[in-house]
C-alpha cells in the first residue's frame, strides 16, 4: 500500500518538517538535530524506490494521478522512471550531508535557513515526480524561492546582488516556459506530460512546425539556464561565492539536465534534433571554457563554480548526441558530479570554517598536519577527475564514447577537457596540501576531520567507490527509460530523411 503513495510522502515530509522548525524554539541545536532527522527520514524513504522499482517494465511507476482543479484540466500526477529514479534518491541522499555541512556554518538566523532548506528539499523532489506539467511548473519556481532568500540572508559579501542575479537570470526564462505551457495546453486540453506526449506524436501535423520550434525554444531556454549552458552561466560564480555550502550543493546542474531530458526530448525530438549541432558546439566550449578559467582560479567557491560549468556541459554533450549510451552516461555523471561536486564543497567549507579564507594562496602544506582532510580531498579530485575505478570515470567515458561515434571531432575536442580538469584538480590539491607550509597554516592549529565532518564525507566517498566498480545496477534503471527517447530522436531523423528523399 506503500506503492500508492509513496512519491508524496517522499515529496512533503520536508514540507511538513519546514513546518514544525517554524514552531521550535531557539534552543541550542534543537532545530539542527530536527531538520537532520527528516533528512535522514526523507532519504530512508527514497530507499523505497530502487528497492520496489520494477526494473524490466517501461514507461512510470509509483503513479498516483489523481483530479485537482476542473477548469484549467490540471491533475495530481506524480511518477517516476529510471531517468527520475535516482535522482530522487540523489536529492534524499544529499540532505544529511548538507545538514551536517550547516551544523557550525549557520549559527544565526538557524529557524530561517532550516525551514527554507527543508522547502527546498520538497521544491527538488516535486520537479523530479510530477507528471503533470503545471504541478512541474510550480515546483520548478518554488524551487528558485528557498534559494535566492537564503543567498541574500547569508551570502558572505554580496549576497543580496548574489541573489537578484540568480533570480533574474532563472525567473525571467521560467516565464517564457509558463507561455509555452499554457500554449501547449490551449493546443492540446491537458497538462499531463504523458498525454501530451501521445498527442505530438500522434498529431504532429496537426502543429505548425514554427510554433513547436519556438515553444521547444522556451523550454530548452528555461532549462538551459538552470543547468548553466554556456554563455548563460553569468550568475553560476558569483551563487557559488555567497552560497551557504548546503544551497551551493544543489543550485546547479541537475534540475536544468533532467528538464532538457525529459521535456525536450520527450515532447519535442523533431526540434532537438534541430538545434543538436548548436548544443554540442555550446556543450564542448562550455567544457573548454570552465576548465581553463578553472585553472587561473585562486577562490574556492569560483574554482568548483568553473569546473561545474565544465563538467556539466558533459552531460549536454551526451543528451544532444542522442544515443543510448549517451544518455545513460549523461543521467549517471549527473549523479556522479552531484555527488562529488556537493562533498568538494563541504570540504572547502571545512577549511573556511577552520582558517577563514577561501583564497588558495594563502594555504599550503597542510597535508602533514591534516592527513584525514588530505585523504578525503584527493579521493574527491580523484573522483572528480573521473579516476578509472571511482564514479566519475563512468559517465564520462560512455559520453565520450557515444560522442566519437556520432561526431568524432567535437568528442575530440571534449576529451582536451578531461586533461585539463586533471590539471586543475591536481594544481589544487598541490596549492593546498604540499610545498613549504604557508605562514597561515604554520601560525594557527586546527582540528583535522571531526566526527561529525566524517559522518557526512565517508558515506559519500563509500558510494563513490560503489558508484564506480558496480554501475551496471544504476544503468539498468536507467537503460530501460532512456532507449524510448534515443528512439523517438532515432524516428524522427529516420523520417525526415524520408521527406528529403521523397522531395528529390
């Protein structure tokens, strides 16, 4: 009985956790211990998914579709595939660990940020489940709330100008989706994914083709913003500096990169189709870009803001290859780099908490004194890195590979950017950990990696081992949803060549 309702009980147990840190008093670390509690409940509950998760059957599960509002047709309808599967989990699995990253970090204001948090949480889930496009919708923007208060409220330096920005760059394009939805539900009667899926691909003549490119525009415009696509990354570093380390953890990547998957892909493969060649060319300069500017870089917060931008546009070069392999390499780098990327950034949220600075300059030779904090940072570069045997190998790889096969010189291209993360990795590791001691290091003593530091980074350095010698058991999932859409792009491409040949 599980089953019927889990996708909601997963969704709103932050919400209602939000709820009740409203209510607490500000007593001690009552409400830190609260809030990592219906983490730790939020993320036993995504268990349920891979554990009851049919792997061998097509198309959503864990369904519960249920009438809303009358007049506009809009539907409770929630699911997951094996696209959404893992990220859900993803989402339930970062919670703790960004609990216990704000455990010192946020010692004002606490009722405030663990009740946005904790809505934040709900925002992330909602857009992973929801089936109907309108409920989407809502999730999507309650999603930009949460974290541009939280910018504004505890950004380091600017983080009110930190916060407009990232809100002008996400809202206005998320208005430009709003008229794409309410066209697309003028045309067709329902918001419901599902159905109008069925509907453009059956009735695709009974579309103009100029106004699906247009709509197909605003989607991808939307989406492309949030994950950044190159050049639409100008609010990326400057979030990334003023972020609190549990909202810089999730304000990238993963919600822009499952829309333009789901969405894009799943409603419009004539147009992505289309613009593919556009995408790719964005894709590789964005892996180029970031890793060069990632390798002048002395901030912290700005150098995993660059290398995200790089890493990330890996994933749009798999998605706009359209093949199998492709994708399935795109969805698991996606949890690949979420993964690695939010534990780099507690890790440089340690150091600041123990020196006060996220100027790389300033440190060096710290491995001698701190050997556990080296331990766990070059096991993260590593993985970051993409280290055969360790996660990150995984994903990229498969795109790279699918890329050669369907346009081998961009995928040549993209590979200098694997060389080039290695060398800023690397140069960071070397900054930070080896040469003569840095009169900053020398002068002040600190703690190396404490319990509750560890308690948040062994789980994840675990999984990313795991995640990188048994990834057969996450693609399984995944395989199953993504060769529907590789062959709705496959479809799509065979008939236009049809067309053209027939014209001829």
């Amino acid at each position: 009985m599980l089953n019927d309702s889990i996708l909601s009980t997963i969704t709103f147990v932050p919400t209602v956790g939000a709820i009740v840190v409203a209510l607490l008093p500000r007593r001690g670390k009552l409400i830190q211990w609260f809030t990592l509690l219906v983490t730790l409940a939020t993320f036993a509950l995504t268990l349920h998914l891979p554990a009851h998760y049919q792997y061998g059957q097509t198309g959503f599960q864990f369904e519960e579709n249920h009438p809303w509002i009358t007049s506009p047709n809009i539907h409770y309808h929630l699911g997951v595939d094996g696209i959404s599967l893992w990220l859900v989990v993803l989402v339930g699995f970062l919670g703790p660990m960004a609990a216990l990253a704000s455990w010192k970090a946020i010692e004002t204001r606490t009722k405030e940020f663990y009740f946005f948090f904790l809505l934040q949480q709900t925002a992330m889930i909602g857009v992973f489940v929801s089936l109907d496009m309108f409920l989407y919708y809502g999730f999507w923007e309650l999603s930009l709330v949460p974290m541009a208060i939280l910018i504004a409220m505890f950004g380091r330096n600017r983080g009110p100008q930190a916060a407009i920005k990232f809100f002008l760059y996400t809202f206005l394009p998320s208005a430009l989706l709003l008229v794409a939805l309410l066209w697309l539900y003028a045309k067709t009667g329902t918001f419901d994914f599902v159905e109008t899926q069925r509907i453009l691909s059956q009735n695709s003549g009974l579309f103009a083709p100029q106004a699906l490119w247009w709509i197909s525009l605003a989607f991808l415009a939307a989406f492309a913003v949030k994950v950044p696509v190159f050049p639409l990354h100008g609010w990326l570093s400057d979030v990334f500096s003023e972020a609190p380390t549990a909202m810089a953890m999730v304000v990238a990547g993963k919600l822009g990169l499952y829309s333009i998957i789901r969405f894009n892909l799943g409603l419009f493969p004539a147009q992505s189709r289309e613009i593919a060649p556009l995408m790719i060319a964005l894709a590789v300069i964005g892996i180029l870009y970031g890793a060069l500017i990632a390798l002048v870089e002395q901030d912290m917060k700005r150098f995993i803001a660059f290398s995200t931008i790089g890493h990330l546009s890996f994933c749009t070069l798999g998605i706009f290859c359209f093949t199998i392999v492709g994708l399935n390499g795109t969805v698991y780098h996606i949890l690949n780099h979420e993964l690695s990327g939010a534990a780099m950034l507690i890790l440089f949220g340690i150091l600041y908490e123990r020196y006060g600075t996220y100027d790389m300059t300033l440190y060096g030779g710290m491995a001698a004194k701190l050997p556990r904090m080296a331990t766990f940072y070059l096991i993260t570069t590593l993985s970051l890195i993409g280290l055969p045997i360790l996660n990150g190998f995984v994903g990229e790889f498969l795109i790279l590979s699918s890329s050669f096969g369907v346009h081998p010189y961009w995928g040549a291209a993209a590979t200098l950017g694997v060389i080039l993360s290695a060398a800023y990795m690397l140069g960071m590791i070397q900054k930070l950990f080896y040469g003569q001691q840095s009169q900053l290091v020398a002068n002040k003593t600190v703690p190396d990696v404490v319990a509750r530091e560890g308690f948040a980074l062994v789980p994840a350095v675990i999984l990313m081992l795991v995640l990188g010698v048994a990834s057969p058991y996450w693609i399984r999932a995944i395989g199953g949803a993504v060769s529907g859409l590789a062959q709705n792009v496959a479809h799509v491409t065979t008939n236009l060549t049809t067309t053209v040949a027939e014209k001829r």
